[in-house]
C-alpha cells in the first residue's frame, strides 16, 4: 500500500485570478501545503493536477523530490468542475491500488502544517475508520433563518469556556481509500474520523479578504519568519540574472550580452527607497562596467569567482558599516552559493540551477534570467 496526496490546481479563478501562484510571503500559495506534504515521511507520492503550463512551471521549480504533475482533462477545469471530477479522473487513469491511500489537499488552505497530515493519517490507519475529516472546533452560535437556535439554548446562554462549540470542515484535507472513493464517488465515506487541527486554521482562501486574514494568520502561526534586520545593500550577480545566460559574438568576435530594461528601473526604484546596490560577477568585461554605470549601482566588483563573491560582499559591509544580514543578493548558479547562503533575503531566477534552488529559504522568483527577474526581486524588497 502507498499514500498518495492529491492537490487540484485548475489556473483559473475568479475572485484572485491565478490564485495559486500569487505570491503568499515571497512563494506562490500552492508552495506552502507541497511543502508540508513533501516532509511527511509517510505520503509516499504528491500529484498536482492542473491545467496550466503556468502552474507546472512553478510547482516543478520547487524541485520537491515527491512532486509529479498530472495534466487534467480541461472538462474537469471549469468554473463548474467538482473537486471528485478530477479526483476520479487521476484514479482512473494511474495505477493506483485500491488498497492505497488518497489524501486531497486543497491548496487554499496554506497554513496546513506535516504535523497536521501526519495525524490524519495516524487516524485512518487506526481500526474503525473508513476515511478522515480535518476540522476546526468552533465556540460561534449559530442560528437558522427562521430564528430557530442551532446550537445553544439563548434563553439560557453558556459562557464561552462552559460552551463545547460544534466542529467545522476546514477544507484542509481529507483522506480515503482509492477503494471507497471508486466505490461512492466521493471524498469521505463510510465511518469518518475527525483530524482535529487549531481554530486559526479555520480561514481558506477563496476571497481577497480571505488572504489579508491568512498573511495575519501566518505571521502569528505559521512557519514564516520575520527578518530580524532590516535590508540595507542589495546585490546582484549578472550572467543568468541581469542577462539569459546567452553569450552573443558578432562574426569579428565582438562579444554582446543581452540586459533588460525593466531591471533597470528595478536599480532606480531601490534606490529611490535608500537602498545601496551592486554588482558582484565572476566575469570581467567591459559590457558589465557600462551597465553599471548607466544603472548607477554603487558597487561594481568583477572577475570575482566562487568564494570571492563572498568575499567582495563583506568589504562592501564593511564599508557600508552594515552586517550579512542586512544584505539581499540574487544569483543563479553554483558560483553564487556561498554569498546566497549568507545573506538575510537571498533570491533567484525561476532558471536558476537546482543547487542554488535548494538553498534553504531562498526566494525562488516566477521571472526567469534576462527577463525582468531583478524587477521582479526589487519590488518584493520594496513590499517587505
């Protein structure tokens, strides 16, 4: 038997147009439930069904070893889609055993933590249970059109720590045998079992006030981190960053590197904000100097390799006065991983080498090299 967890994510949405990749705490939404299912030990396999290109792209770029995306039948993406549709669809068509056990997950529900689906499943291997319900417990009363009460007696009103409140689905997650599911349709049958999970996790993203509350949540309850210092320098590497990587020779051998203009007004922005910026590459070219100069950074530093990134980065703090902390950097391969992996905001392009996406905690942008993907980091700098 194997656990599989199952997360739909169609590229449309209405009320916040491509939902799932708009950026939660600098990662697109769909990144925080992967991740919680990717460090369970128990799930075996995480399939992201989805219809867009768009969502593949990124989801693949997390380069979460369990991941695989299934391409869904555009039937099963509209507006009026059911969540079951594209659950039957994937178990009809992979390899699944009907032994096997199938965890949806929604993606809107981004506080979900591991320890969260590690207790579901600890309650469907218990004996009894056909399928597992994760829920809230809520103290609310709750009333009927009618003026009927629900769930209290008004006439004889309980205090809040004398009331045992009423349980309510969160739409985090839900688990069943592939058996059952063929069987009645659905995601829950037969005995259910409660999972029950903390009251904060009651909020699922379907809203744009439903993400202002869920930022809030998460600062206060979730595994983000607030940065300690504030960022005061902000560097960037060139080739792969500021440029696509492409070395261009015109036939008398005169090399040319292709920059974008949007970072340009990237530098301008930060700047405009007080920030300090620069430029540490391995190469030495005169293209680099240039640009730097119609960019107006601060810093240029060249010819700088591996650790000399490093290296040039801590003269800069010291002159600056500042620490490593207090620096944003962005690079794109293995030459930028010690400097990446110091600094207190670290990024890289959507293209980025697998090495320098696995650093922990760098921000991997949506924009790939030579495309704007330093604009894209700024902005992110100037929000935060």
């Amino acid at each position: 038997m194997k656990t599989i967890a199952f997360i739909p994510a169609r590229g449309g949405s209405k009320s916040i147009p491509f939902k799932n990749l708009k950026l939660f705490f600098g990662k697109p939404l769909i990144y925080w439930v992967l991740n919680a299912a990717n460090q369970v030990k128990d799930i075996d396999e995480i399939i992201v069904a989805t219809d867009s290109i768009e969502i593949e792209n990124v989801v693949l770029s997390f380069s979460f070893e369990k991941v695989k995306i299934y391409r869904r039948d555009i039937l099963n993406a509209q507006d009026h889609s059911s969540t079951e549709s594209v659950m039957i669809e994937y178990i009809e068509k992979s390899n699944l055993q009907n032994e096997d056990c199938f965890i949806l997950i929604q993606a809107t529900s981004p506080l979900l933590k591991d320890t969260h689906l590690q207790e579901g499943i600890k309650k469907f291997n218990s004996v009894g249970y056909d399928s597992v319900l994760s829920c809230v417990e809520t103290k609310r009363f709750f009333w009927r059109e009618n003026g009927n009460p629900i769930n209290y007696d008004y006439s004889n009103r309980p205090r809040r720590q004398d009331f045992s409140g009423m349980l309510m689905e969160n739409g985090a997650f839900y688990i069943n045998s592939v058996s059952n599911i063929k069987k009645h349709q659905n995601r829950l049958s037969g005995k259910i079992a409660i999972s029950l999970m903390e009251e904060y996790t009651a909020v699922e993203i379907d809203e744009p006030e439903d993400w202002i509350i869920a930022e809030e949540l998460m600062k206060r309850f979730g595994k983000y981190e607030e940065k300690t210092k504030k960022i005061k320098l902000v560097l960037s590497d060139v080739d792969g960053v500021l440029t696509d990587a492409g070395m261009y020779y015109s036939e008398s051998g005169d090399e040319f590197k292709k920059f974008n203009t949007r970072d340009g007004m990237g530098f301008q922005l930060l700047r405009e904000k007080g920030f300090k910026t620069g430029i540490i590459t391995s190469e030495n070219t005169k293209i680099v100097e240039q640009r730097a100069k119609k960019l107006k950074v601060d810093y240029v530093y060249q010819s700088k390799k591996h650790g000399g990134k490093l290296d040039a980065a801590i003269e800069i703090c010291k002159i600056e006065n500042i620490e490593l902390e207090e620096v944003a950097y962005i690079g794109d391969d293995v030459n930028c991983f010690e400097l990446l992996s110091k600094v207190g905001i670290s990024a890289c392009p959507n293209d980025a080498v697998n090495k320098i996406r696995k650093i922990n905690k760098i921000k991997i942008l949506q924009t790939k090299g030579g495309q704007g993907a330093f604009r894209e980091f700024s902005e992110f700098l100037i929000k935060e």
